[in-house]
C-alpha cells in the first residue's frame, strides 16, 4: 500500500508542473500580443483585397457594385474582401445580378438575355388558326381581331396562319435585342411585317407600296427592309399606293422587341362584277366548225371572247388572220 501512495503523488506532481509550464506559455502570449498593440503592428484583415473588372454585351449596358454606379460597358475597382453586389442592367433586357465573394483578380464578363417579345398577329376578318414553331397556340383573337403571343424568346421562329381562303407561313430572326427580320412569302396575302425594339423599327412587305406612320412615309417593295426610329407609343401604319386601300393596322414601341404580323387578303368581287370563266378550248374548236361553213361572223364571235381573256392567244390570233383572208377572197357568208 505505501509503493501505490508514492506512484499517486508522482502523478500529480507531473500534472502540475505541465499546468505550470501552460500557463507561462500563455502569459508569454499574451504579453507578445500587448507589445505589438503597442507598436502599432496592425492586426490580420478578415479578407484579401479584391480587384473585379466587368465587361458587358451589348457593350452600353450600366454596372452598379454595391448599389453605387460603376461604369458603362465596362468597370474596374479595387475593393476591400467580403461579399459585393453587382448588378448589370440596360433598357429592354433583363437585368443580371450576383453576390461575389472572392479575392485577388477576378474578370467578369456578363451577357444580358433580350425580354421576350410580343408577337401579335392580325390575320384579317376570317376565323383564323395560329401555329408558332409548329405548335398549335390555344385562345382566339381579342376585339380587334389580333392574336397576341407573349413570351417569345431570342432565336429563329415561324408562325403560321391559316384561314378558309389559305395558309401562309412567316419566318423571323429575333436577336440580341434588335427588331425581328423576317422572310415572307411571295404573292396574296400581302403581308406587312413590322417590329420595334427600344425605340429602334424595322419594316417589310411582300408588297410594292409606301409604309404611312404618322407624318413621315417610308418606301416599301420585297427583301427590302425600312428602319427608322420612334419614340415610345402607339402608332397606326398604313400601307399606300395599292390598288385597293389597306386599313390602318396600330404599332407599338417600347423598351421590349413587339411585333405585328398583318395580313391583307384581295377583297371579294361581288357577283355581278365577276367575269364569266371562258372555255378556251371549245372556242376555238367550235371557230373552226363554222369556219367549215364559211361561217365567219359567228367564229369572230367567238376568237373575240378568247382574246379578252388571253390577249396573246396564239391560236386564236392564226384562226382570226383566216377569217380576214376568206373575207378578202369572199369565201364567207
């Protein structure tokens, strides 16, 4: 029992001189700590300096960092370590923010996405059904006769229209912000294609015609574009110089791409304006018949009819020569 009492106090006195060297330790410590305080050695910061530079596109977009403005297009700062806020916005995009934590050099280049257009559609007085990228669209027209298709992103479309007198089919480009270029088609319907982007405008026809927005008047004819700027509004446009007049269609301007899709169809002929169809063929059959009788009065009749429907029939011009020549000979009667 003694042997294990001396193991016992030889324990503890090992464990208090290792407290007793802990404990200079510390004192050493915190006495290094109080001189440097004392000679102004600055203390460690929570983060390294930062350097961001930002570049944009479009290149005339404004940077904001930490809600103070930065520059436009492009921004360069030195900033202390921790979290910054950077916000990227311009007219007719959506705006582009993040939360940076970061240290040393960090490049950042941002490339804004265009707000969705609006695409409306005026396809004349009939019942109209409506494909965009080939997928049916579900609704009908509002009290003016138009489709209004919301949400139609950057990238390459088509959109179809068809009635009970056809079908067209229009194609456009929609990019970077800039006001939709489209293909039409050749041909009935005219079609008047025009979009606007922050201001910025952009019109076609499959037609030859005179584009009428408010004073100023812009000329028209197929694959070639009219551009032109206005300010924010409502516009009517109208197409001039037809042979028969189109209605004004309203055109909007804004921040965000919106475009009209108008399409004019000939107008009916009312039935007592309508020509009889001519039968060629049995005309012309039927002028050698009675030429055969000498008969030249009624096959006259008839190449006449032939000729106001086809001035440049050849046949008929051969079998009108041959009546003048039995007439001169006179073999009719």
């Amino acid at each position: 029992m003694r042997r294990s009492h001396r193991y016992t106090q030889t324990g503890l006195s090992n464990i208090s001189a290792l407290l007793v060297v802990l404990g200079i330790v510390a004192l050493a410590l915190v006495s290094i700590f109080v001189v440097m305080r004392r000679r102004g050695i600055p203390e460690p910061t929570a983060g390294s300096p930062l350097t961001i530079e930002v570049t944009t596109s479009p290149d005339d977009a404004e940077i904001t960092i930490d809600g103070k403005p930065a520059g436009v297009s492009k921004a360069r700062q030195d900033l202390q370590g921790g979290k910054h806020e950077l916000l990227v916005s311009r007219r007719g995009y959506l705006p582009w923010q993040q939360t940076l934590e970061a240290s040393g050099a960090v490049r950042i280049p941002v490339t804004l996405q265009a707000i969705p257009m609006d695409l409306r559609i005026l396809p004349g007085p009939e019942k109209a059904d409506v494909w965009l990228d080939d997928q049916p669209q579900a609704g009908s027209p509002d009290g003016s006769g138009a489709w209004t298709l919301t949400g139609v992103s950057q990238g390459s479309h088509s959109v179809r229209i068809k009635t009970s007198t056809g079908e067209s089919t229009v194609s456009f480009d929609f990019r970077n912000g800039n006001p939709a270029a489209p293909v039409l088609p050749n041909g009935n319907p005219i079609i008047l294609f025009i979009s606007s982007s922050d201001g910025n405008v952009r019109a076609e026809c499959n037609c030859t015609s005179e584009l009428q927005v408010n004073d100023s008047s812009q000329p028209l004819e197929p694959g070639k574009a009219a551009m032109f700027t206005l300010k924010d509004g409502k516009y009517p446009a109208e197409l001039k110089g037809l042979s028969d007049p189109k209605k004004p269609v309203d055109i909007s301007v804004g921040p965000k791409a919106e475009t009209t899709v108008a399409m004019f169809r000939p107008a009916p002929v009312p039935e007592k304006e309508k020509k009889p169809v001519v039968n060629i063929q049995s005309l012309l059959s039927s002028s050698l018949d009675l030429l055969k009788d000498s008969k030249c009065d009624a096959a006259q009749a008839n190449i006449d009819k032939v000729l106001s429907s086809d001035p440049g029939n050849v046949d008929a011009l051969g079998i009108s020569r041959r009546i003048t020549r039995l007439r001169g000979l006179g073999g009719c009667r």
